[in-house]
C-alpha cells in the first residue's frame, strides 16, 4: 500500500502487491522484450509467490509477490526457487527469436532488422523493418529455414566480451541500444550472432519445433510475427 514496512504478516489473509527486495535473485528481471521469471520466496512456514521482478536503475531486484503464509520482514532470508518449465519456454521463444530474424534477412534481404520484440512462455512476437506484406511461399520458407536450424541441433553459446571484439564477430546490435564495454553475445554457431541479455537453450533442438502463427502490419515499413516453439 505504498508505504515501506518492517514486516507483513498473513494475520487476516493473503497479501497482494508486495513488493520484495533482494540481494541478489536467480530470476530473470523484465527486459528487453522479455517477461520476468516466476516462481516462489519461502523461509520456515513463510511463502511468497513471485508473480514479477524488475530491476531498479541502481540495480535492485524487486519481486512482486502474493504472502501466502506466513510472516516476512526486513533482513530475512529466503530460499528462491524460479518455476523452472516457464522459464524453459520463455527461452525457447527467446532462442527462436534470434533464428527468426536470421531467416528474415535471409529471405526477405538484408535491409531487415529487428523493431521490437516479446518473448513469454506461450509465443514470440517479433516486429521487423519491410516494405510489403509476406506472401504465403516467404512465410512458409521462413518457417521451413528455422526449423532446419532447429533439426541441425546447434549449439547456442553466451559470451561476455568486449564490445569491439563483438563488433569484429559481426554481433548484431539493436539500433539505438547503448552499450558498455563488455556485452554479452549469442551465438548460434556462427549463423545468428547478436548482443542479448536473455535466457536462451543450450542447443536448438531443445525448441522442438517452430510454427508461424500470424503475419500482419504494424507501422509504415514494419510487420509483425507471432510464433511459437516446444509444445
């Protein structure tokens, strides 16, 4: 209720809105197009549900929480544990997000790059920069070109490196983005090199498999995709 408090306890039912603060955190903060993990805060008979997190500019990780049971206060400690087949999802849709903008360019051409995207545990959007409406053979080549990535069974490997030395990788970098020196790099070997902060697999196959859902306009000169991977 917007007013900071020592301790909240569940004395006449389950707290919403909580807002928790933590040291350090195993769940991904909201950024960059992609959703927060969730999961759970426990500590004794103590329990939260982790709905979302962000990350302050100064560098605190706030956890919006439902108490559940229990009692929480100021230097407690807890136990973090992030729902694990979400967060799988959630980069499932990340990683084909990256592929995705590869079959773009290499289809439709190299003008394309990305204009924003979403990633949760249900769908990738991705908004990309062309001039005309997909034909239905694109499209479908698009879909078959990831997929093919997907049945190579790549490796995807994270990287933090010096910015100069992404550059000379050939990683591509979001228009407008500013970066520090050292970014961090995604590699699907070699074919999808790009500076990301998300959480992706470990190999492609881990994807199962990619289906374009929907093609359509969102701004003059950019389309919008929605995808989906896994099951």
């Amino acid at each position: 209720e917007e007013g900071l408090k020592d301790a909240v306890s569940t004395d006449d039912g389950a707290k919403e809105g909580i807002l928790v603060v933590l040291d350090h955190t195993p769940f991904y903060a909201e950024m960059g197009g992609q959703v927060a993990d969730q999961g759970t805060l426990t500590s004794g008979d103590t329990s939260l549900k982790v709905l979302d997190v962000k990350k302050t500019p100064k560098g605190y990780f706030v956890h919006t929480c439902v108490l559940e049971s229990g009692m929480i206060q100021v230097g407690q400690t807890v136990t973090a544990a992030v729902n694990k087949g979400r967060r799988r999802a959630i980069a499932r849709n990340h990683t084909s997000a990256h592929l995705l903008q590869q079959a773009l360019r290499d289809v439709l051409g190299n003008h394309v790059h990305q204009a924003g995207s979403y990633e949760d545990d249900e769908r990738v959007r991705f908004d990309f920069t062309h001039f005309s409406a997909m034909t239905p053979e694109e499209i479908a080549l698009v879909e078959h070109i990831v997929n093919q990535k997907i049945f190579a069974a790549m490796d995807v490997t994270v990287r933090n490196l010096p910015l100069a030395e992404a550059k000379k990788m050939g990683a591509m970098a979001l228009f407008g983005e500013k970066y520090g020196e050292i970014v961090r790099v995604v590699d699907i070997e070699g074919y999808s090199t790009e500076f990301c902060g998300g959480t992706h697999v470990k190999n492609t196959a881990q994807l199962g498999c990619f289906k374009i859902l929907s093609e359509s306009s969102v701004a003059a000169g950019v389309r919008r995709i929605e995808g989906t991977t896994g099951m």
